[in-house]
C-alpha cells in the first residue's frame, strides 16, 4: 500500500471541494496509508479551524479524528532544511522518516523540488492519475 504524505493545502482543498477532493476520498477509502507527524498534525488543525474557510466545527473535528485513529505517526528526528519556504521543511522530514512514496502539495515551493532524496512530489491532479 502507498506510503503518502499530505501537504496541508490538499486537506483544505479537498475538504472546500477543490483538486484535493479526490485524494482525500482514494485516503478515506483505504487507497493509501496517510503518514503524520506532531508537528504536521498541529499545522493540520490550526489551519482547518480558521474562520476563513468557513469549515463546521465537526467536520474538523471528525477529519482530525480520523488521522489520529488511522494514519501512521513518525517522529522525525532528522533535519530538513531544503524548501524555500522552511515551514514546508517538516513534510519532507516525515516522508523520509516515514519511507513514503510520495508527497502530494499544491504548494509550489513544493512542487519546484519535484523529487527530494528519491520521494516524489506530486499534485493532487497528478496523484489522482
């Protein structure tokens, strides 16, 4: 089963309705292990609770529910310093640490890499292929 880490923008995305929504629906249909770390897991709900995306609270709270019961926790204890943006730093880590096959973003900063330490990262368009 594929390993995958989610680049925050994609669970928003797929949760508004937009290119994430196929990769969240193939995660919650068994279709790939979601590997999490703390630190991604506490940017996932900082971010899915802004008023700005207008999410119902339970909603946010079943989505995080969810990973908590069904992804896989990595601790990274190695340092990635390689995006241009550092925040985007902790989902390399984890996919290393978490042996992944992939990264999916939409995040440029991201996506300009293509492929870090021989991990792919992908759109959500193109994981869905």
């Amino acid at each position: 089963m594929p390993r995958v880490v989610l680049d925050t923008n994609v669970l928003v995305s797929g949760l508004l309705g937009g290119a994430g929504l196929p990769v969240l629906k193939r995660w919650r249909s068994g279709g790939f292990v979601l590997v999490v770390s703390p630190e991604i897991f506490a940017e996932y709900s900082a971010v899915l609770s802004r008023p700005k995306f207008g999410l119902p609270e339970w909603l946010v709270s079943d989505l995080l529910g969810f990973i908590r019961e069904q992804a896989e926790w990595v601790e990274p204890d190695i340092g990635v310093e390689v995006a241009r943006d550092p925040a985007d730093d902790k989902f390399l880590a984890a996919a290393i640490y978490g042996q992944a096959d992939c990264v999916v973003s939409g995040d440029r900063d991201l996506l300009d890499l293509k492929v870090f330490e021989g991990i792919p990262i992908v759109s959500p368009w193109e994981f869905a292929q």
